[in-house]
C-alpha cells in the first residue's frame, strides 16, 4: 500500500523545465534548462522545420506568449514548430544541464530555394487576389487546448489543427497590416469566461473562432437575432447587450464568409443558431467557424492556403 | 296477514335498494369521477415505461424503453438516466460519451433535477457545437417527459459546476433555456 502511495506521489511528480528564447539578427536561440540528471537522459531530434526534445519524464514547462515559433507541449516531449525553413544546430552544455539550439534562417538572402510546384502555384494564389479588407483589428480564437483536446482524428486534434489556421490567418492579416490578437498562441487551456474577457478587452473589429466539425461541412454560427431586447434581469443564454448591437452585422459577415468559401471549396455551406457564449457575449461582429472533420479532409498546406484564402475574401467582401 | 306484510318489506327494501342502485348510477353519469392526469409513466405490471431521447445523427430520436417498476421521483429520474447513459440501441451512432456514470440525483427547493454525472460524461465526449447542443437537450427531455414535478435540470459533473461540456456552450446553468434556443 505504501508502496503504492509512494508510487503514485512519484508518478506525478513533474520536473521544472526553463525555456529561454533570445534572439540576434538572423539568428535565434532557443535553451532548455533543468536539473542535470533530468537533462542527461533529454533526447533532441530537429529538422529544418521542427525541434523535437523528448524528455525522460513528466516536466512542467511554462511558454511564454508572443514568441515568433509554436511550441506544443505533450506529456514528455516540447515540439517546436518554425514558420520557415532553417538550419538548426544544437549543443549540450553542463553547469547548468542545458540544451541549446541555434536557429538560422537558411538562405535567407543569399541562397534562393527552389519551390517546390505546388508550393508556388500556392503562393500565386494568395498573391493575385489582394483583397481590401477594412476592418483592422481582429481578434482569433483557436477552439480547445490545452487538456481540451477537442475532437480528436487518429494522431492529431481539434486543438492544433485550429491552432495552426489561427495562426496561418493571423500571419495573412497582419501581412495587410491589420492588427491581430490570438487569444491562444500555444497549446494552453483556457475558460470560455477567460476568452470572452480577452475578446472585449481588444475593442476588436472582428471576431473569428475556428473549432472543428464532427462532419464533413463547413459550419458557421452566427448570434441569434433578436427581434425584442430581453427584460429579463439575468438572461442566461440570451444574446449579451454587447453583441445585440452587432448582431445583423455577425450575420452579414457569417454570409460573406460562406461565400467565400462556398466558391472556394465548392460545398454547401451549413448555417445555424446556437447560444455559443464566445459569439453572445462578443462586442464586435463575431462569426464561429466550424471546418470539416480531418478525417473527411485533409489539412495539408495547399487546403490551409485555401481556406485562408477564402476567408480573406469574406472578409474583405463584408461591409462593401 | 304476516305474508302480506314480509312480502310488503321485501318490497319497500327492494325499492329502496334500487332507488340507491339508480341514484347511484345518475349520479356517477352526471358528475364522472375526475380521472388521474395521464401519467408519462405507463405501469405494466412490474415494469414501467420510459420515455428516453439520444442525440443520433444530427437529430433526437425517442425510443421507449422497460424498466424495473420503481416509486417516487427521484427513483424515476435514476431510471430514465440509467437508460439514458446505455445510449441507443442498435449501435446507432451517437455522440453520448462512453462509460459515464450517474453519481446521483438530487432536486432543489426551486424544483430544478440536479444531475451529477462522473467525469466521463465530460472527458469522452467527441463532439461539435451541435453535437454538444443535441446531447444536453436529449439528456433534459429524457428527464422532464419522464419526472414530474420538476421545473429545471441542471448537470454537474463529479459533483462540482462545470464550466462547459465540451468547450463550445455553457453548461453552469440549467438546461432549459439553452436546449430551447431556436430549436
């Protein structure tokens, strides 16, 4: 029995892990830092888009926001996945036990990397369509995290696929010079209560939340339009007085947005009306994205350029 | 002279008799005894029927399902739960997460069912925003066409409020307002 105890106080128990981040012209330096018989037995993998650190046991890292990678924490590993292509070298230092990876962006000025086809008709694609869009801030809600995995389809989730589109139209605004907030830039869990004090801290033009769909549509949801304001001293699941004035402008992004992707996609588009605490209590036009199930369509990165795409154009096709 | 008179009683008691028996009868025809409120539990000898709804497909389907007969309210809201959590039958696909337990049933002076189910409800579930929406309102329908008496129901999960089911409503409140929305 006590064995047993003493088993499960041990099984639990998690190893502090510092991550440190520093960054010089072209070069960034990313150090893991823990105690040495934790670091000893810590394996690394990397290529030139992602850094692997498995480590020997549980650990407890903490991310900070706003760094320019993502950094996926499981329960033994820290994924590191780099927005371009780079040369990764890495040392093991002692005193104290840490592991350093220096990141260089390959090329960058002087090598030109040969595209790949497909990569370049991509690229076109997103290139001979500028939309105006005239909203300027925006605020993007990547579904899950955390523990809350979401749907989960073989070896990925709901969680990382949203995280990456968040992140995919996040570097495609703010390519256009708009402003945009992630209310998730990592794989943490977060309250509905907690994203909804983060939406109207923002004073956001634009809500989006990105979540799966169990099927093979697209879903948009949009507020429930409210003929009557209600009277009821605590209406729980009615529309809040923050969002019942952007109501009819929700709706006309959602129908913009369906558009887009309808022409994009070529499939029927559903629409509904649900309580969905994010969209009612948003103080902005808010729309709730549901992508088809990964299982039905494969997220591969002329999909995610599509759908980008597409909500790009809606975007821009809302409030002309 | 004293059959006269016996035969003359049995008369009078024949008459009286059959002046009950007709008062009787006008008066149950004019003033029909008030009949009990239909009962959403239908009694068949021993066992009882419930009346129970799954999310299936994208929609609530309603099937009626045999249970032990059980007396009072709250035996008949652990009834209908326990049929509820079986999911289904024929292996209809369902977004009812798996291996749930009902940990108790409990109603408020305000007359809302409290529903504690155990961590799986909240754990398994796989599910969208509609998915999530149809789970909660068959779980509230299954519970009010079967109790009576109750105004509300509202779930908490291992004995605590949650915040959520899963990640897309709310599920701090009762239910009622929520599963009635739009739909």
């Amino acid at each position: 029995m006590a064995l047993l105890i003493t088993g499960s106080l041990w099984a639990e128990k998690k190893t502090d892990v510092v991550m440190k981040f520093s960054r010089q012209g072209d070069l960034m330096r990313i150090v893991f830092e823990a105690e040495d018989t934790f670091m000893k037995d810590t394996k690394s993998a990397t290529t030139p888009f992602q850094i692997k650190v498995e480590f020997p046991g549980p650990f407890l890292l903490p991310v900070e926001n706003n760094l320019p990678f993502e950094v996926i924490v499981t329960d033994r590993a820290a994924v590191i996945n780099l927005k371009e292509k780079n040369e990764v070298k890495y040392f093991t230092l002692s005193s104290p036990a840490r592991l350093v990876f220096d990141i260089q962006k390959k090329g960058a000025q002087t090598e030109k990397q040969p595209e790949k086809p497909g990569e370049k008709s991509l690229q076109k694609q997103t290139e001979k369509q500028p939309p105006t869009i005239i909203p300027k801030v925006f605020v993007i809600d990547a579904g899950h995290g955390g523990y809350d995995f979401g749907i989960t389809f073989g070896n990925t989730s709901e969680k990382e696929i949203s995280l990456r589109l968040a992140k995919e139209l996040n570097a495609a605004l703010s390519k256009k010079g708009k402003k945009v907030f992630l209310i998730r830039q990592a794989d943490q869990y977060l309250s509905l209560s907690e994203r909804i004090h983060f939406v109207n801290q923002k004073n956001a033009d634009i809500v989006i939340s990105l979540h799966a769909s169990a099927s093979g549509n697209f879903v948009l949801y949009s507020p429930k339009l409210e003929e009557q304001a209600s009277n009821e001293p605590v209406d729980l699941y009615g529309v809040s007085s923050k969002q019942r004035q952007y109501t009819a402008k929700s709706r006309a992004l959602s129908e913009s947005i369906e558009k887009a992707i309808k022409n994009q996609f070529k499939m029927n588009i559903q629409r509904r009306e649900l309580p969905i605490p994010l969209l009612d209590a948003a103080g902005a036009p808010a729309v709730f994205i549901e992508y088809p199930s990964p299982q039905l369509l494969t997220y591969d990165q002329q999909t995610k350029t599509r759908l980008i795409n597409a909500l790009l154009i809606g975007l821009a096709a809302y409030g002309q | 002279m004293n059959s006269k008179k016996a035969s003359g009683i049995v008369l009078i008691t024949l008459l009286f008799i059959g002046g009950i028996a007709g008062g009787y009868f006008y008066f149950s025809t004019l003033f029909p005894k008030e009949k009990a409120p239909e009962e959403t539990v239908r009694a068949a000898g021993e066992q009882f029927f419930l009346r129970v709804y799954y999310p299936v497909d994208n929609q609530i389907q309603i099937e009626e399902r045999r249970s032990p007969r059980r007396s009072g309210l709250m035996a008949v809201a652990e009834a209908t739960m326990e049929e509820y959590l079986k999911g289904p039958s024929g292996g209809k696909t369902t977004s009812l997460p798996k291996n749930a337990r009902l940990l108790g049933v409990y109603k408020g002076a305000d007359r809302i069912l409290y529903i504690d189910l155990s961590g799986e409800f909240r754990r398994n579930f796989q599910g969208d925003a509609f998915a999530e929406f149809l789970l909660l309102k068959s779980l509230y329908e299954s519970l009010i066409s079967n109790v009576e008496d109750i105004q509300d129901v509202k779930v908490l999960i291992d004995g605590k409020e949650a915040e959520t089911l899963g990640g897309h409503l709310y599920l701090l409140y009762p239910l009622k307002d929520i599963v009635t929305y739009g739909y």
